[in-house]
C-alpha cells in the first residue's frame, strides 16, 4: 500500500458504519477512534435509516451488503433520498458482483470494497471519499457564489435601465456602465468555467489540458458550419466543461494504465450524470448541462447515458462528441501512445453517418482537405 498523500482535510465529517456483526462494528469504531471523525453506528438498515433521518448531514456512509431484513444496495436506494449528498461505500463479498452491477446502474454507490477488507485499505478509501465530499462542499460554495452574483449583475442591470431610462441626457455614461456589467458577467462566467475545468484536471494529470483543447477544435467545427455566435459560445463552454462530472470517479480509474473493467467501465461513464448533476442549477446562457449530458450519445443509439439516436442528440453534442473522439486519439493517455491527426480522421470517416453526425465529419474532413493536421492542432 503507498502512502496516503491524500490532503488535509477542512471540515470535520460525520460517518455512519452499518453492519449486522457486533465484533465488526466494535473494530471499524476502534480504528477510526482517533482519526477525528463523528462516528455513528448501526447494526441494521432500518435502524440506519432512523438515524438518518435524525441526523442527515452525514458524509460517508459505509454499509455491508448482506444484512437480514435488507441488503446494502436496498438500504443505499432509500438513504440516498434521506440523505443526497452522502457518499456511498458498500461492503461485499467476492461472490457479490450481481450486487455491486445494480448498485452501480442505480446509482447508489459511489465505491466498493471486498470482504475481508485490511485496515489500511479501509482507511485509504475512508479519506478518499471525503476528499471528494470536500470537492462536493467547495462546488456546491462555488454554486452559490454563482447565484449570488447573478443576482447582484441583475439588480445591477436592472438599476442601470432604470438609470436609462431616467436620465437620457447621460445616456452615453449609461451605456458606458452597462457595458462594464456585461463584462463583468462573462469574466464571472469564464472564471467560474476555468475554476471547475481545473478541478478535473487537478486529478488527473494525463489529461490536463484535454477540455480546453475538445472546446477549441469543437469551436473551430462549429464556425465551419456558419453556427450563430451564440451557439458558439454555447459549445465553447460545454467543450471546456464535458469532463466536469468525472470528479465522482476514482482518479486510480482515470490514471489506471491498462484495460478498464466492466465494473470500472461503469462508473467512468456515471460522468456524463454527474456532470449534469452539477451544472443543471447554474444560470448559464445556454443549455451546457444539457449538451454535456449528450455529449457520448451516438447516431446510432449505441452511446450513453440516454441511448439517443440522430436528432434527438443537440446538435452542440454532437459536435463536442466529435472534437473529444478527435483530441482522444491523437493525444496520449496512460494507456497508449498517441496516434496521429490522420488516424482520428480515419475514425470518424469510417463511421460517419452511424456513429457520427454526417455534417459535423463533413466539416472536419472540410478543414483537414483544406489545412491538413494544421487545421485542428494550436
């Protein structure tokens, strides 16, 4: 086992600990004793559900998933209406794989562990979790800056039309100033853009770098195609925040140098949910958690996580889903190697019109007949 390196933490977290087993309980307890936690315990679901209800600003909730009465999965798929915001770990056996699958479809874990767990593995993914708590209470603080200086830019538009309209004779020192506010809006927007980009790639390294490089060739698609300003703008945002849900995911799974399993497949692609989990409560312009939501649906009703066909897909996802395959393959992830332009190209010719939206290839072999590799690298 590595060293945790994992940061200090700045709140004080409560963590509930179910398990029907007595001795179990008593060890869990005994070994986070002095790891300043808030411990409450439990020895059934319904007795956990109780507690949660009486106390839910839970963090972590780590539950066992063979229990009389009911399961862990069954307990996550109640506790997670009590309490939305506590991050799930669920304790199996080797034999639990079926358990473990629903539990990941149903979105109602967000790790699991193998019996007999060792201390220090138990430990490991304790902090790990309450990293990403963390990460959930900073962007939920940043969520609410947002809202809060949204509405201070309206009452502030709207103290600036009524100035307007007030005073004509100072009508070009009001123009003047509401050209300041809408400046100010988009560098709140743009910061706020650059702030959660810079999340994801804080965790993994390998792909630093990738969302500004998706918005920028998806941007360049767009103008091939004599988009609107605005939609433009829309992708552009939605490119540099495509990833943002992949802060739910174990960075070990990011950075994880060979094949991932169907287990590990699964919860990469939770991304897309989680992402619009996030961003669906921030006033932007455009539609981003939408667009990034669809952003791995495919023409065909082959991509996820709604198996959207043609034009049931937005037509900025589709765009951004095409500039991501492009950066993917010709970039270098821990994996592989990176291929060229030229194979990316490859990729979305071949399966234009069933995987890809046949006008957005069409632009991007446009550019390539034109420019070469040239037309998309910076």
């Amino acid at each position: 086992m590595q060293p945790d390196l994992s940061p200090p933490l700045n709140h004080r977290h409560t963590l509930l600990l179910i398990d029907d087993e007595e001795a179990i309980l008593e060890i869990m307890t005994a070994m986070l004793a002095d790891e300043g936690y808030d411990l409450l315990t439990a020895g059934s679901a319904e007795e956990a559900l109780t507690l949660l209800k009486a106390s839910p600003n839970v963090s972590l909730i780590i539950s066992d998933q063979l229990m009389p009465g009911m399961t862990g999965v069954q307990f996550f798929a109640q506790a997670r209406h009590i309490c939305p915001d506590a991050l799930r770990v669920l304790l199996t056996g080797y034999t639990d794989t079926d358990a473990i699958i629903d539990a990941i479809n149903r979105g109602g874990i967000h790790q699991y562990l193998t019996k007999p767990w060792r201390r220090e593995e138990l430990l490991h993914t304790i902090r790990q979790m309450l990293g990403k708590a963390e990460l959930m209470i900073e962007n939920r603080r940043l969520d609410e800056l947002v809202k809060k200086q949204n509405a201070e830019l309206m009452e502030l538009n709207k103290s600036l039309e009524e100035k307007v309209q007030l005073k004509t004779r100072h009508l070009n020192r009001s123009l003047e100033e509401l050209q300041s506010s809408l400046e100010r809006i988009r560098m709140i927007l743009e910061g706020t853009v650059l702030a959660m980009s810079r999340i994801v790639e804080s965790r993994d390294p390998y792909t630093a770098g990738h969302e500004q490089q998706v918005a920028r060739i998806a941007c360049i698609i767009s103008e091939r195609l004599l988009l609107p300003v605005d939609q433009v703008e829309a992708i552009r945002v939605a490119g540099q925040l495509h990833d943002i849900g992949k802060i739910s995911v174990p960075s070990e799974i990011l950075t994880k140098p060979g094949r991932l399993s169907p287990l590990e497949m699964e919860m990469v692609k939770t991304h897309c949910q989680n992402a619009y989990d996030i961003l669906k409560a921030i006033a932007f312009p455009y539609p981003v958690a939408k667009i990034i939501l669809q952003h791995h649906e495919r023409m065909n009703g082959s991509g996820y996580p709604q198996g959207l066909k043609g034009e049931e897909i937005l037509l900025e996802a589709r765009i951004i889903g095409v500039a991501d395959v492009m950066e993917a393959i010709s970039s270098h992830r821990p994996y592989r190697p990176a291929k060229d332009m030229d194979t990316a190209i490859r990729e979305i010719t071949e399966n234009r019109g069933t995987l890809y939206d046949t006008k957005v290839v069409d632009a991007c072999l446009d550019i390539y007949t034109l420019q070469g590799p040239k037309g998309f690298l910076p």
